[in-house]
C-alpha cells in the first residue's frame, strides 16, 4: 500500500517492533475471545450450526442441495439480468442526459440576436424552460430513496394505464431513472472538467457544438470517468435486492421463499450463503474498478491530464449518493 | 392530493421519525467510519485486517441482507440492542428506549454500513494530502499524534467533507429500508400503510413521501454543491 | 427469421383447426371435468377462458398451507388446490395455469387491471373490498388467532393487549393487522409488521415479540412445524370467511364459480384438497361454508 500511512510513523526500531508484536498478539487474542464469545457460542447454544439448518446449502448429498441451488441459480440468473438491463439503458439514458444537459447550457447562454425580437425572446425562454426542467429531474430522482422510486414505478404506472406485464420491466424502470441521473451527472462533470482548450480547439475546426460534445468531450468523459462508471455497476447489483418490494423474484425473494419451504427454516444460514456471493462478485468488480482507475492515472500523468483520485469505495459512496464528483 | 391534507399527521410523524433515524444513524456511521479509518491506518497489523475485513463486508454486500442480520441475526446473538437505550437521549428519541428492538436494529443496521463508506471517505481525504506535509512535520520533529492532529488531520478533513456529505445523503436515502424491517410509522412504512391498508391513491402519497425526503436530501446536496464550487475556483 | 415466422404461422394454424375439432367432438361433455374445450354460453368469460385454454390465478406465495412457492419453483396448498379445480371445471389443464404472486396489497388492484383471472389468495371477503371487485364463495371460514409461545400464559385473547406491555407481529397490509390494531394501547410500542409471517415467527422464538397474529389456519401450520414450541392463546376473535376475487359485475362468471364450488364441497374434492394441504395440520375436517350468492 503506497499511500500516506507509510510517511506518517518512522520505521520501527526494535522497540516499537517489540511493543507492534505484543499489540498484535493482544488483538488478535481479544478478536478471537469476541468473536467466541459474543459470536460462535451465542449461535451455538441455539443450534444454528446444526446440520439440518445448513445441509440443503453446502452438503451435496442432501435431498433437497439440488433443488434449492437450482432455486438459488434462477434467483442469480433474475438479478442479473435486471442489473444488466438497467446498466445497459441507464447508460443510454444517461449520456442522453448528460449531452442534453450541456448542449442546454451552451443554447442558454445563445441570445439569437440575428432573429426577430419576439422570435428570439420564445428561444430563450423555450431554453431556459428546458434546462430548468432537465435540472429540477436531476434534483428530484437522485434526491429520493431508490426503493422509494421502485416502489412507486410498480404501483403507478398500472394506475396511468401503462401495463408492461412483467415485474421485471418495473424493477428496470425504477433502477434506470435513478441510475441514469447518476451517470448523467458523472459524464456531465467529467466534461465540464476537461480542459477547456478541447471545447476551443474542437470549435475553432468548425465542429458544431453537438460534434463537439460527441466526438471530443464526450469520449473522454467517458475515460476519465470509467472507474465510477463501475463502481455504478456494483450499485445496481445492489439495488436489484431491492425488487423483492415489488416481487420480482431475485436471489433474496427466491431466497425468503426456499427458507419457509424448507422443514427447518434457515434464514441466517440461507442469507449468508447469498450475502457471501454477493460480497465476492462485488468484490472482484471494485477491485476491476481499481485497477482500472490505477491504469487511468499511469496513463495520465506521463501526459500531464488531471488524474481523478479517489479510493473505489469512495466513488461508490459518492455515486450512490447521486454522482456528486 | 386530499390524501397530503387528511393525513397529514402520518406524513409529519412519518418524517420525524425518519429524521430520528437517520441523526442517530449519522452519529453512528460517524463514530463507526472513524474507529474503521483508525484501525486502517494503525500500525498494529490485525487491527487493520479488522478495518479492512469490515469495509470490504460492508460495502459490497446490499443493505438488504444487513438489515435483515441486524433484525434477525442480532436476536440470535441474544441481544436486542439495549446498549442503545441510552438514558437522557431515550427521553428526546423516545423510539430509542420502547421494548420493540427494531428502530434500534435499524440504527445499527445504518451505521454500519454507512461506517464502511465513512471510513473510505476519510481515507480517502487523509490520502489526498501531500505525502511532503507529513514528512516536513516528522523533519521538523512531531510525533505521530502531533503529526496527525496538527497536520495531517485537518487538511484531511477539508478534502473529506464533501464525499462525507455525500455519504450522509446517500444514508438518508437508504434509512427508507427500515420501514419493510420492522420499524413501524416511518415515511415508507407510513405511505405502505396509507396505499395497501388504507387504499389511498398512490401517487398523492408517493408526492408526499418525495416531499419528506427531499426535505432532508435537497438542501444538503445543494450546500455540498456550493462547499465543492467554492473549493474549485480557490484551487 | 422468416423461417420461424412461418413456423409459427403453421403452428397457430394447427392449434386452431385442433381446437376447432375438439369443439365438435366434446359438444356433449360439458360437465365432464377433464380439460379440453367445453360448452359455455357465447360471450361468457368462461368461454373466453377456454377457448384461450389458459387462466391466469393470483395466490400468495409465501403462505404456508395455502399458497407457499416450494422447492420446486411451484406453488402448493389449499388455495392452489381451489384454483386447479377451478380450472379443470373451465376446461383447462394444470399445467396451463399461470400462477401470479398476489400479495395483500395488490389483490384488488391486479383483478381490477385484468391482470389475473381468480384470486384465491386467504382473502377474506369484506364489504369495502366488494366495492371494487366481487366475491365468490367462502369457501373456507377462517378466524383470526394469536400465536405464542408453548410455556405463555399471560396472553389470553386480543384483550391481553390492551394493557400495552405485550407486543405482536403481523404482516404488512393484511386484515389481522388492521383488526388488531384497535386492541392496541400503543401501536408504536407493540405492533410490528414484516412481509412473511415467517419472519414473524422468529421475532417470536428470539423474544423481540410476544405473540403472532393472524388467521387460525395460518397458526396452526406454524405450531405442526414447530412441534410444542407453540399455542394457540384463546379463540378465535374474528371471522375470516375466505373468497374467491374477480373481476366486479361479471355475475356469469362469479355464478359459475359458485357453483363450481358447490360442486366439490358435495363430490369430496373439496375435503381431499384440504387434507393434501392446510388440513396436515388440523385434526379435524371443517364442514364446508354455505355460498354466499348476492
């Protein structure tokens, strides 16, 4: 870890060495007695290590292990493909929003002076209208609760007379409209932190201000920004747990339905399993996103660009708190 | 929208009681994400495989499945959470001392997993000051407490405030969860309630709970805006 | 592409002219109740039904012994038993039946958005629900009960909760929680809802409640798969007469469906699907309900 702690203390002398071993021999004796005590022998005395609870999960030769992983699988299957979805057309929208966005800020600012007055007044009021719209969007769905969002695209959207059919199309809504304000922002920002001497360049070629944004800024918005961008994917992967509100059916609804069907209802061993898969997958993704950030910034600064900063699990706080970068 | 008038009472306590939820939470997450970045940055080697176990658990894993361990995996640890019912603060949050656990759950069910992205915050800021501050002070002859308390830490904090912030919106947002884990009369479970029991029309409630949140999300994700701006043009 | 656009086009062709034959032949076997087409007046939902030769039922899921989505992926009990007998009186195949999860909250609102055909989902037939759909049956009368621990005594009925020291669980959006609310003399204190009666039952084994609440047969499923951990505290204090939902106004269907269920109360379908399912757990047999057709 090359980062400041290592510039923070001197090296060790002997001393110090001496007093870091007796520190961490008493650490890692009071992490064992805790988690002995307020842990292992709390579970164990209300039997929560007995084999019926765990059989169906981890011991292939239980009647029901086939059956309840087949279960499990069809859970994981619905959540990614609802991630997958609402990446995909969060993504779409997004950068929709974000060019939407900055061509509105640019057409503000226009006053049309080469057209009729009246004409020039309903352009800017039209503009003016459209951003203030596109922004008060931005404020409202990265402002509320997703599940909140979800909750209420599944109930409705049936009310309006818009009847998809499938749970799964709600859930996807729902993800999009929150996920797709988020990256909007990202890209916006990382366009507007660019150095303006690109947007200058690429006007004074005679490229329009849309060919500006589609064919200069926004390619490496979309570079600078990719780590967020995949910090974003683990919040999806997230929030599809969330679709047990509206009963799609992901892993923890399947998985809530597999505990009561069970003889022995296991909730605390079933969540585990699932909470471990998922702390893996999401896992290996920061750890792309790291890297992926850490090649980003190698790149940049033998070129003298601004390099973004920020530990993964930062931006994935920051993104999930609605793109503020 | 007659719905945002005659119940007006579910919507006002509803929000109260969120608001409760997520002050205590963000002390929580505070306290947490602080004792996490310590551990981190501890020269002691199993203290910082703790903190970094804990992050990595937290912040990967959905809120879901926390809340669901602290609603019921806490009670199969034996506890209820009583260290919660703290005398003096249970008489101003009165949720926090009634025998029904699940507001405390939800508290703790927030502060951890926020904790993990508190922590990473402030990482994040005591990385982003220049390792030459920290050198300078150790060549001028401060000790590692001097060095973190008048060096380090308060630029750190500048460079943290803002993901911090963020972090705190972000919990807000999240404490929605509570009410489909036992916390009675929070905005969500309030507007369930209003739309499933009571056969309101959902939209006027769905306006009503935005309302409430956007309360708490709005003004605090514009003053971030304006701290952020600020900071931009002085750099 | 092209291909399986034809494919397709020679398929609904087949299955037309299939239909079509089978409408001639079965003329005469109306009341048989083995799947195929079948007579039924022109226009009528039933007709509609089976000539689609499919039936969308909305059930809950997670309802042990009337409606819980097993192992299998499938749905099992009581309610599931009532809704394929219902089928098979239209003339449609088990394995034709979509099976849609309809929590409490959204059961009016799926039937009024024709997103399921029947609803058979323990919902109890009310005067403010009929408001918006109509009800078919009872075709089983419920109670609500309360559910504690085997070794409680102090909890004898609804009124142990008035004095607002006991504290109970139920679940989101249904009627017991409704019902016992007016018993309560702090809901902030002593109600909790969750979305599983499950999760309720572990509120109970850990301590963090004292009593469940919902109907009877509900209880009683939970109290056989707990052997002496749990009891029933008292009677029942309500009545839950469960109905079968569909859409409001259409009187052909509702009267079909009743008489579909007088049919297997008296043939003995009825009170073999209730000892498959919910009946596991009751010692006795239940007399069937008498229909209410208004």
């Amino acid at each position: 870890m090359k980062d400041q702690q290592t510039v923070l203390y001197d090296a060790p002398g002997p001393r110090a060495r001496r007093i870091t071993l007796i520190g961490s021999i008493v650490a890692v004796l009071l992490i064992i007695a805790g988690g002995y005590f307020l842990i292992y022998k709390p579970l164990d005395d209300k039997g929560q290590f007995s084999m019926d609870l765990w059989g169906p999960l981890i011991d292939p030769n239980n009647e029901v292990f086939p059956l309840v992983w087949e279960r499990l699988g069809e859970g994981f299957k619905a959540t990614l493909i609802a991630a997958a979805l609402a990446i995909v057309s969060s993504l779409v929208m997004g950068t929709a929003l974000a060019v939407l966005r900055i061509q509105l800020k640019s057409l503000v600012k226009r006053r049309y002076e080469d057209l009729a007055t009246p004409l020039a007044y309903l352009l800017r009021g039209l503009n003016w209208f459209l951003s203030a719209v596109s922004r008060i969007f931005v404020e409202i769905f990265r402002g509320l609760p997703v599940v909140i969002t979800i909750f209420f695209v599944a109930s409705a959207l049936p009310d309006l007379g818009v009847d998809l059919g499938d749970i799964l199309w709600y859930l996807v809504i729902g993800l999009t409209l929150y996920n797709m304000v988020v990256i909007g922002e990202i890209l916006r920002s990382g366009m507007e932190g660019l150095p303006g001497g690109q947007r200058e360049a690429a006007e004074a070629m005679g490229l329009s201000p849309f060919q500006t944004t589609r064919m200069i800024l926004l390619p490496q918005a979309f570079r600078i920004m990719l780590p967020a961008l995949i910090s974003q994917l683990v919040v999806v992967l997230k929030d599809t747990s969330l679709g047990f509100i509206i009963s799609y059916e992901e892993v923890l609804k399947v998985s809530t339905q597999i505990i009561q069907a069970l003889d022995d209802p296991n909730p605390i061993q079933t969540y585990t399993v699932v909470g471990t898969i998922y702390i893996l997958v999401n896992y290996a993704l920061s750890k792309l996103a790291e890297y992926v950030q850490r090649r980003l910034a190698r790149g940049r600064k033998t070129r003298g660009l601004p390099i973004p900063e920020k530990p993964s699990a930062a931006l994935i706080a920051e993104v999930e708190a609605g793109g503020r970068l | 929208m007659s719905v945002l008038v005659d119940h007006f009472d579910v919507f006002a306590s509803g929000f109260w009681l969120t608001f409760q939820l997520c002050l205590l939470s963000a002390v929580g997450a505070l306290l947490m994400g602080t004792l996490g970045a310590v551990m981190r940055i501890s020269p002691v080697p199993p203290l910082r495989w703790v903190g970094t176990a804990y992050v990595t658990v937290f912040r990967n894993c959905p809120l879901t499945i926390v809340f669901f361990f602290a609603a019921f995996g806490l009670p199969s640890l034996g506890s209820n959470a009583d260290f919660l019912k703290i005398p003096g603060l249970d008489s101003l949050f009165t949720r926090l001392g009634i025998d029904l656990p699940y507001f405390r759950f939800g508290i703790i069910a927030l502060s951890l997993y926020t904790g993990a992205f508190v922590c990473e915050a402030i990482r994040s800021g005591i990385n982003a000051v220049s390792p030459g501050q920290a050198e300078a002070a150790r060549a001028i002859g401060l000790t590692f407490t001097q060095n973190l308390r008048f060096v380090v830490l308060p630029q750190a904090w500048k460079a943290a405030i803002v993901p911090l912030g963020s972090v705190i919106i972000a919990m807000i947002k999240n404490s929605a969860l509570a009410g489909f884990f036992g916390v009675v009369g929070d905005l969500s479970n309030g507007a369930q309630n209003l739309t499933s029991a009571l056969g309101e029309p959902i939209i006027p409630v769905f306006v009503g709970v935005s309302i409430g949140f956007l309360i708490m999300t709005a003004p605090l994700g514009l003053l971030l805006d304006r701290i952020e701006r600020r900071r931009t043009v002085a750099r | 592409m092209r291909m399986t656009r034809m494919v397709a086009v020679a398929a609904v062709a087949a299955l037309s002219l299939g239909i079509a034959a089978c409408g001639g032949d079965d003329s005469d076997s109306g009341n048989d109740s083995s799947s195929g087409s079948k007579d039924f007046a022109a226009g009528s939902t039933m007709e509609k039904l089976n000539k689609a030769q499919k039936i969308t039922i909305g059930t809950k899921f997670d309802q042990p012994g009337f409606g819980l989505k097993g192992l299998d992926g499938k749905p099992a009990g009581f309610d599931v038993e009532i809704g394929k007998l219902i089928a098979d009186e239209l003339g449609i195949a088990d394995d034709k039946i979509t099976w849609v999860e309809t929590p409490s909250a959204v059961r009016e609102e799926k039937i009024e958005k024709a997103e399921v055909d029947l609803v058979v989902a323990t919902y109890t037939i009310n005067d403010k629900r009929k408001e918006r759909i109509d009800f078919a049956g009872p075709y089983y009368e419920a109670g609500q009960n309360i559910l504690v621990k085997a070794d409680d005594s102090s909890i004898t009925g609804p009124d142990s909760f008035k004095a607002g020291d006991k504290k109970v669980c139920s679940v989101q959006g249904s009627t017991p929680a409704t019902n016992i609310e007016k018993y309560l003399a702090n809901k902030a204190s002593q109600l909790v809802v969750f979305d599983v009666y499950q999760k309720c039952v572990d509120a109970l084994t850990n301590g963090q409640v004292n009593a469940v609440t919902t109907d009877n047969v509900i209880l009683l499923g939970f109290i056989a798969r707990n052997e002496g951990k749990f009891k029933l505290a008292g009677e029942n204090f309500t009545k839950e007469p469960y109905g079968i939902g569909l859409k409001k106004g259409d009187t052909a269907f509702r009267t079909f469906v009743n008489d579909t269920l007088d049919k297997i109360f008296k043939d003995g379908q009825w009170e073999k699907a209730w000892k498959d399912t919910a009946g596991k757990y009751v010692d006795e047999t239940p007399t069937p309900p008498t229909i209410n057709r208004y």
